[in-house]
C-alpha cells in the first residue's frame, strides 16, 4: 500500500536552484509534483522539516541484481581484475529467477532510497530464463524491474539494455551471458511491451546499446529511429584498457571517436565511466552536452582507473553519479569518492566546484541531482514548480549535524556522513523513508530473505 501523500513540507532551510533559502514552504499536488515554493512564510498548517531539505539524489546507473553479488566477489587473489569480477557475475546470473530479479532489486531499491537516492535509471540487461529461452512474457525481467521500482516508491528510468555479441570480434553469447541476448524482432517487441505498460504505471523509458564491444554498427543503426529527442540514451564508454585498445584493433577507432563518427551523439546520450578517454574526446563529449554517468565506489572495487573529475568540473561537463556493481548504495559516499579522489590526484584541496559559493558537499549533491535529472529524463533534482517532489530531509539534531549552518550540514552529511543523518526521504510527494526504516520494510526484508536463500542454494 502506497503512503498517504503529504500535503507539503515547510523548511527553515531548503537548497534551492539559486542557493540555500531560509522559511520555504512546499505545497504538493496531486500528481506528486512541487506545486507552489514560498519563501517568507511560517507554514504554519504543513509538516515541519527536522532539519535542512535537499533535493532527492539521482542515481544515474544501476544494476539491481548486482545486490546479491556484495560479499560474493571481494574476497579475491592478487590476480582477480575486471574480467574475473565480471564471470563471477555471470555464474549469479545464471541462478536468477523472475522472482529472485524483483526481490534482490526490490531490496536494492529500498537500500537506495534509505540512502538519499529518489530516483534510479536501471541498465537492465537480463532479457531470458535460464534455459535461454525468452520468456512468454517477452518483457518480464523488465517488468520485475518495474515492479520492484513501484514496490519500492522509487522513480525510475528503465533502460532495457541491447546486447548481441561477446566482443569485438563479434562472438557469440554462450553460457549465462547468452542471457543477454535479444536478436530480431526480439528488442523491438520488449521496448513494445514497456511502451504499454507505461500508460498503466509511471516510469520513464530510455535504451542502452551496452558498450561497443557488445553491439554492432548495425545494431546501433537498428535503434536510431527510437532515439527520438528526450529519450535518454546510455552506453558504457572507455571503463576499462582493454575495451579501448580492443575497439582501436577492431575499428581503428577509440570508442568515444567511433561513437562521434558514427552515430548522432546529443545532450540526450550519457557515458557511463568514461574512464580512459583523452583530452580532446573530453572536449568533445562536454561541447555536446553529454553526462559522464560516473561510479567511483564500482570503479575502485573493480581497479578501473581515476576519471579527470577535477577537468571535467573546471570545463562546465555534466555528471551524475550511480552505484552500479551495489558495492555502495550512497549517494554521498559516491560523490565524497569523486571529491577526494580529484584532491588526490589535483595534490591540493581547492579542486573546481560546480558551484563555488556553496561548500563542496552541497554543491556537488546539487549538481548531480540536477545533470542526473538529465540523464534520466525525467524532472527531478530540483527544488522548484512543475518538478517531482522528491526530497532528503536532514535531521538537525544528529550529532553529526548540530550547531552547523544548513551549507555545513549538507557538507558534513555529503563528505562524512551516511544514512544516520537523513530523517526523511520524500518520492512524488510521499514519505518512503522515516527515521532509517523504509514504510514496507517487513515486507521487503522478508521477499529478500526468500531470494537470497534461493541465491545461496542454488550457488552452493
């Protein structure tokens, strides 16, 4: 059962889209958007903010299912890199029924929420059952997803993801990641079926060729007349060494410059990683407005490389942040990983900051909330009419947060701290987080537990 909606919120300080405002009242209307900000007033008949309002984080990448992985593939030898992360991942793959996929997501998705994250854009690329048969319901993983979202109460952009071959060399899929596969018609009729369901349950519908290594020109051919204006597109880009010297063997071509060359690359397109491009690819990708969709907690479990975060700020780029792998489930933790690493590799403290009147925690949940918005295509991130009312409520009186200003307090819960200091989260205008526990929390916990036996069995 959803949560009653509220009918707003008054805060004696909420970051706006212009900085951090004091006495702001939020009115909400029906559809789950902020329909009136009033500053001034002592909303006297709304619901009292505890603390600072910031608005809800964006998670611009996941893959839910990777939830069940956490334990499974950190402990490893000094050998282990990405690929043998990655065969671990698809020996789960493998075990995943319809039910295990929307319990582990449904449990993902309340671990995002209880974190900051109100919106998620799902990189969904497990299409058919374990015999390697699509399923009856071509949609259904798919459909899982969407459920899980709606269990949950978070926004989702679901991103059904085109996977054909193996590499470069245009191999087959074989084994669990023949799972991936979906050949023909086959794509067409699950983006079909989704643009159906949409008129019964809200979610935003994007498309995700997966990487270069993974789909053909062709293939990419085969999706430009969906890529329609507004439809976000998402492709992982450069993550790893070995993908661009495999896409520069096979096309003579880095990934970024075959993507320029060859498709219709816009602000709608977000590269995921982006990792090991170089300085005029960067160039390239911000004058065309895409957003780097970066994953710094996956990237340092994974050994992947440092993005040139500290550049990409100083030179205006868009970027979002995701969790990816679920090694983390933080927003914050995500972006302190960003901050800290910039300093590291800047070997000073004054890195660029997207909003340099505002400390660095705020502004970079800020700004990632609001390119992330982007990313997903939906409106969110920002506090202001006609967007979602999605909103992280800090508690004031947390230790970690006492006699600070509402700027330090966003710093503070952004660069030190964790879900402790978030009293509320608010989706659409409802409370599905309160004091630490999701409003379904029992029933989540007890789907999960189900799965996760079953995961455990069925590996052992």
């Amino acid at each position: 059962m959803a949560p009653p909606a509220l009918p707003g919120l008054f805060a004696e300080s909420a970051l706006l889209p212009d900085g951090w405002v004091r006495n702001v009242s939020l009115r909400f209307a029906a559809d789950g958007t902020i329909e009136s900000v009033s500053t001034g007033a002592d909303g006297a008949d709304l619901p009292r903010a505890t603390g600072p309002v910031l608005p809800g984080a964006v998670n611009a990448h996941s893959h839910a299912f990777q939830r069940a992985l956490v334990g499974r593939v950190q402990r490893l030898s000094p050998e282990d890199d990405f690929w043998s992360w990655r065969e671990r991942m698809i020996r789960l793959v493998g075990v995943l029924g319809p039910e295990d996929v929307e319990a582990v997501s449904l449990r993902c998705y309340r671990d995002l929420l209880l974190h900051g994250y109100t919106s998620v854009a799902e990189f969904h690329y497990l299409h058919r059952d374990a015999n390697l048969s699509l399923y009856a319901e071509p949609a259904e993983l798919s459909l899982r997803i969407v459920a899980a979202a709606r269990g949950a109460g978070i926004g989702l952009t679901l991103l059904p993801v085109l996977y054909r071959r193996s590499g470069f060399d245009g191999g087959r899929l074989e084994g669990p990641k023949a799972r991936f596969g979906l050949y023909g018609d086959e794509f067409d009729r699950v983006l079909d079926r989704l643009e159906s369901e949409r008129r019964l349950v809200p979610f935003t519908l994007g498309l995700a060729p997966h990487s270069l290594r993974s789909v053909s020109r062709s293939d990419l051919d085969e999706l430009a007349p969906r890529m329609r204006p507004g439809v976000p597109v998402h492709v992982h880009v450069a993550e790893q060494v070995a993908e661009v010297d495999g896409c520069r063997d096979a096309t003579g071509l880095t990934p970024v410059r075959w993507l320029f060359r060859h498709t219709a690359v816009t602000d709608d397109w977000t590269f995921v990683h982006a990792t090991h491009a170089d300085a005029d690819e960067y160039v390239t990708m911000r004058e065309a407005g895409v957003v780097a969709a970066l994953c710094p907690t996956t990237e340092g479990d994974l050994g992947d490389g440092l993005f040139p975060f500290a550049e990409w700020v100083a030179g205006g780029g868009r970027f979002a942040v995701g969790s990816d792998s679920q090694v983390s489930v933080s927003a914050g933790e995500e972006l302190r990983a960003l901050l800290y690493r910039a300093r590291i590799a800047e070997l000073r403290r004054g890195v660029p900051s997207p909003a340099p009147t505002l400390g660095h925690g705020t502004a970079l949940w800020r700004a990632a909330a609001e390119h992330g918005a982007a990313a997903i295509g939906r409106r969110v991130g920002r506090i202001e009419v006609g967007a979602a009312a999605d909103l992280v409520v800090l508690d004031a009186s947390n230790p970690l947060l006492e006699g600070l200003s509402p700027d330090e307090a966003g710093c503070a819960f952004v660069q030190s701290g964790s879900a402790a200091e978030i009293e509320r989260v608010v989706v659409a205008g409802r409370t599905v987080v309160e004091r630490g526990r999701h409003v379904d929390d029992e029933r989540i916990r007890r789907e999960w537990s189900a799965a996760a036996k079953r995961i455990a069995a069925a590996l052992s």
